[in-house]
C-alpha cells in the first residue's frame, strides 16, 4: 500500500502513522512525501511543501516497480499539488483510493492551503472512499453538521459532488463515535464504537485511513475494511502511550 501524505516529525501522524498502520496490518508500505512538518502533540511549527513534480515523480517511481495495491491521500499542502497527484492516480490507473481531506492536524493547526483545500474537488471523482471528520465534511459539503441526519446529508453532498463513497467520521459530534459509510450504490451503514475518553488523538485520521487502504489491499470489500479499520483504530486509541505535552499519538504497534 502506498500513502501520499506529508511527513511528522513527531512520528504520530503522517507518514509515519501510516507506515506504522500498514506494518501493524501486515502490509508493504511505501510512501511519497507531499511536505515536511515540523511537528509535535502541541502543534505544527511549519511546512515545507514538496514541488509537484518531485511528487509525481516520487509516484512513478513506486508505481513503475513495487506497484501498491491501495493507495492512501492525506495531506495536499498547496493548490499545485493536488493536480499532480490526480495525474498520476490516473496515469498508472491507481486502484483503491482512499481520500482523507486533510485540513488541519488535532491540535487544530492548518496543514493545507485555502487553495489547496479548493483543489481537493478535482480529486473526489478518482477516490474509492473519501474520510472527512465533521469539520472536514462541513467544508467539503458546504454545510453545518451538528447532528447524525446532518451526517448523512453532508456524504450524499459530498458524493454528489463527484465521490464514488463517503465515509463521515462523527468523532466530533458529542454523543459517540459514530461513523456513517454511504457507498457508491446508495447504501448506508452506521459504524457504532464507544468513544475512549482520552486526548491522545494524535493522528487518528491518517490511522484509519491508511487502515482502510491496508485492508483494501488484502481484498476486503469496503464495508468490512472500514468496519476492520475502525476496529484497529479503537484498539490503538484504548493503548495510547501516553506521550507528548499536547494531544498524543495512539500506539500503532498495540498487537506487539
């Protein structure tokens, strides 16, 4: 599986999340590098963007030798990278996309472009499953969520607007962690977890998405891979180590 994303340096999200996830899943990870954060559980202190060459570069090199089953997006950091990694999804005819629309990172600091945050339409129609949280989908649906119906309405939005499948993370709403999976033929499932009372939430979107991608690349249909992914991701949250000054990282590696 391969993840496009930006690198942490704190090692809690990003690629390195990503790496992790898929290793713990019993996947080959590879990686393209969108940006370098310098990073940590308090916040971003900066980004330094790849050129979208070296991106697309980056992809043929993978794709031209080790070619990865799924495919995880997360952060785009600027407005021209967006196309040259949609250029290459569709050059090497990339299979299981998973779409996380990174925004900004738990701490609440921007990790894309306003921009860049526009570009990420053009990417929708490529996405096997694209992954907002709450305030993401907000953005992406253009309109307020404050309620599971409003889930709901905001992923048929955003498929209107081009996604095959949208899964809506509700981790934001108060009542629970409820997830809710509209697929491509219309049909909705509700992915019910108990919420884990911690702050340690460091990176858990790049987590379940690289976890979805991973899954997908072991040829689970997509209701089981999300339902696989959110499964892992809990159990990773429940054995949190408990690092850093801010919002901590989850431990990826729990089953070690």
């Amino acid at each position: 599986a391969l993840t496009i994303a930006g690198s942490d340096s704190s090692g809690g999200a990003g690629i390195q999340a990503d790496i992790k996830t898929m290793s713990a899943l019993v996947v080959y990870a590879e990686s393209v590098i969108t940006a370098l954060t310098a990073q940590n559980t308090t916040g971003v202190q900066g980004v330094v963007a790849t050129e979208p060459e070296f991106v697309l570069l980056q992809m043929e090199s993978v794709f031209s030798d080790i070619r990865p089953d799924a495919v995880k997006i997360g952060m785009l950091p600027t407005a021209e990278v967006v196309p040259a990694v949609a250029q290459g999804l569709v050059q090497f005819e990339a299979q299981n996309v998973v779409l996380d629309p990174v925004m900004a990172a738990t701490s609440g600091a921007a990790l894309s472009e306003a921009p860049a945050v526009e570009a990420l339409f053009e990417l929708l129609p490529q996405a096997t499953v694209v992954t907002p949280n709450i305030p993401e989908a907000e953005v992406l649906a253009g309109r307020e969520i404050t309620s599971k119906d409003d889930m709901l309405a905001a992923a048929r939005a955003i498929q209107a607007k081009g996604a095959k499948a949208v899964l809506v993370k509700g981790g934001h709403l108060t009542d629970g962690a409820d997830d809710v999976l509209l697929e491509a033929d219309g049909t909705v499932t509700w992915l019910s977890a108990q919420r884990v009372e911690t702050k340690n939430t460091h990176g858990t979107g790049c987590t379940l998405s690289s976890a979805i991608a991973s899954y997908l690349a072991k040829g689970e249909a997509l209701k089981h891979a999300v339902a696989l992914a959110k499964r892992y991701l809990t159990q990773a949250i429940e054995a949190n180590p408990g690092l850093g000054k801010g919002n901590g990282p989850v431990n990826h590696l729990f089953a070690l």
